[in-house]
C-alpha cells in the first residue's frame, strides 16, 4: 500500500502523540546513542519524519500539515545497531498510528452513523499509518540488503515482523476500502447501510489486534540482535592459525592478502557469514606471523624496518567490528591499516 502522496493530512497530534507509546523517547535514545558523530547526521535524517509527526506542534492555522519526506540517508553510514534501531522505531510508530486509527473509527461509528467530515477525520490518522507501515518495510528492505548472508537470527525475526506488518497492512487496506465506499454512497445522497458501518468497524478491530500482534513480535528484535552478533563473535572464538607465514616477507604479504579479501568480501557493500569466518581465518595467520617474525630488522625491502608487532590486534579488531556490523567503522580501520603497512612486498 503506498503512501497517496496528493492526499492533504490534518493530524490532532497532541491524540497521537499520547497513543505512541514512548515513540518520542525511542527516537531521543537513538539520537543519544549516536550524537557527536557523523553517522548521527544521517541517522537523523533517517529520523526526521518521525521527529516531525510526533513532535510537531498543533497547527496555527487551517493549513493541513502532511507527512514531509526527509534528506535521502546514505545508509552504508549506519551500524547495523543504528539500522535496527530505526526498524524498531518505526515498527512502533506503525503501531500506535494503527491504534490510532482504530480508535478514530471507532469514535466516528459509535452512533452507528459516519458524515463525510467523520470519513476525513479517520483519513487524518489513516494516512499516518500507511506512512509509517511503508517506511518500516523500506528500512527492512534495507537490512535484508545489506545482512541476509550473515544476521541469521535476525532475518528470522524480521521475517516474522514482516508477516505481522503484511497482515496490518491488509487491514489498513480494507479500513481505507470501506472509507472510499461511504464517501461514494455519502456524495451520491445515499443513506449507508448498517453492513457498510459493521465492515468498518470489523476493520478497526481486526486493525488493533493486528496492532497488539506486531507489538508482541517486534518487542524483543533488538535483544534478538544482540543474540546474533554475539553468535558470530563465537564463531570468531574457535579460529586458530592453520598456515603461519614463515619469515617476515611472507608474514607482511599476509597482512595484505588479509586486506585485499575484505576489499573483494565489502566490494557488494554486504558480508556473507562464510566470507567473515573466511577474513577471520586469514587474520588468525597474519597474526600469528606479525607476532613471530614483526620486529624490526629482517633484511631489506618493504617492511624491513617496520615493527609489524604493533598490528597484530589489527586483524581481530576488525574482523570483530565486521561481525558486529559496524561497517563504517571497519572500512575505515581497514584503509587505516593499510596505509600504516606502507608499500607492498613482491610475491616470489
């Protein structure tokens, strides 16, 4: 269902902000969690339809205030922590605006009769909550993207919210279906028929229990998150060296070859779970060889005069920064290290 970006919204926000659900503390945590640094800027554009429709002030005149799209975000600048967070932000936000919804048809048919000032005034928190159904599925789209090959518990968890979402959104549709045959029959003269109220009204509530669902099933995703990172850092555990180099050439050329996989792993801007135990297991070697042949000396060439001893946390630091999915930060270790390692040694 997408978003009917030519539809005007007057929003009584002062209603929807009290059904959030802490939807404005969740984005002031996230913002918290990531201030002071670049990636705060793109999450807050990321966040700033949110900011706006539940913290936006009461409108000062009859002007109807619309859903207002924010800067694109460059999301290979986000954690996968700060992504999910945005997806659990959003997750709510679809939740309280389909109760609000829910509650909006209700108030309208509790006398068992809609006018087409009631249709628009369910269309006021309707539209509010396809908004924020089609940003959660975007956000979602956007992890499935970027961590398909490598989150497995989380991309089970988000199959489910998925479904829940999917769910609620068919119901939305219906809700909206129902609201379009009234306003038909009210334009044309007509009296509604009580089946046309008790099929809206049947919408509304199949809408909140779709609601109460979707809350159940996300309410613990990024504890699930949490789970598989951790997961992944185990698997990291259980690697040992299985092909140390044997001098210190072959030791620095290590390093590189370290360097060149996670370039090709990250050149499609994702990492599969076989291409990190892959990086983890060539970082297992280099370490080992940065520690028994690093020291200075060594004869000449690239690296003879180098102390590669400094480096040898290099490959387990980053290769655990890729198994958190901070990303950003890795990519940039990464290019951090290669430049500390200085020219190449030639291969024999």
């Amino acid at each position: 269902m997408k978003t009917r970006t030519t539809i005007t919204v007057l929003i009584l926000v002062s209603f929807l902000t009290a059904c959030s659900m802490g939807g404005q503390a969740q984005t002031d945590a996230v913002n918290t969690a990531v201030a002071g640094t670049q990636v705060a800027q793109a999450l807050a554009q990321a966040t700033v339809n949110s900011s706006a429709l539940t913290g936006m002030p009461a409108p000062q005149s009859d002007a109807p205030a619309t859903p207002t799209p924010g800067a694109s975000v460059d999301y290979l600048a986000l954690t996968e922590e700060e992504l999910a967070a945005l997806i659990d932000q959003a997750v709510a936000e679809a939740v309280a605006a389909t109760e609000a919804t829910s509650s909006a048809v209700t108030t309208t048919t509790v006398d068992d009769a809609v006018t087409t000032e009631e249709v628009a005034y369910v269309y006021e928190y309707y539209y509010y909550a396809d908004y924020y159904v089609e940003y959660a599925e975007d956000l979602m789209a956007q992890y499935y993207a970027m961590y398909d090959e490598l989150a497995n518990q989380m991309i089970a968890e988000m199959n489910a919210i998925e479904g829940q979402l999917e769910q609620m959104n068919s119901t939305l549709s219906s809700i909206d279906q129902s609201l379009q045959e009234i306003s038909s029959t009210l334009s044309q003269g007509l009296a509604l028929a009580q089946e046309t109220i008790d099929q809206l009204e049947a919408a509304a509530q199949t809408a909140q229990t779709n609601a109460a669902e979707l809350k159940a099933q996300a309410q613990d995703m990024l504890s699930v998150l949490q789970a598989d990172q951790q997961g992944r850092l185990d698997q990291l555990a259980q690697i040992q060296p299985n092909n140390i180099p044997t001098d210190k050439i072959a030791a620095l050329q290590s390093g590189f070859d370290f360097i060149d996989a996670a370039k090709i792993a990250m050149s499609d801007n994702k990492l599969s779970r076989d291409e990190l135990m892959n990086l983890a297991q060539l970082g297992a070697n280099a370490q080992e060889g940065f520690k028994q042949f690093g020291g200075r000396g060594g004869g000449a060439g690239p690296g003879a005069n180098l102390d590669l001893t400094q480096f040898t946390s290099k490959f387990s630091e980053i290769t655990t920064q890729f198994a958190r999915g901070q990303m950003p930060q890795g990519r940039a270790n990464l290019d951090g290290f290669e430049r500390s390692l200085g020219d190449r040694p030639r291969r024999p």
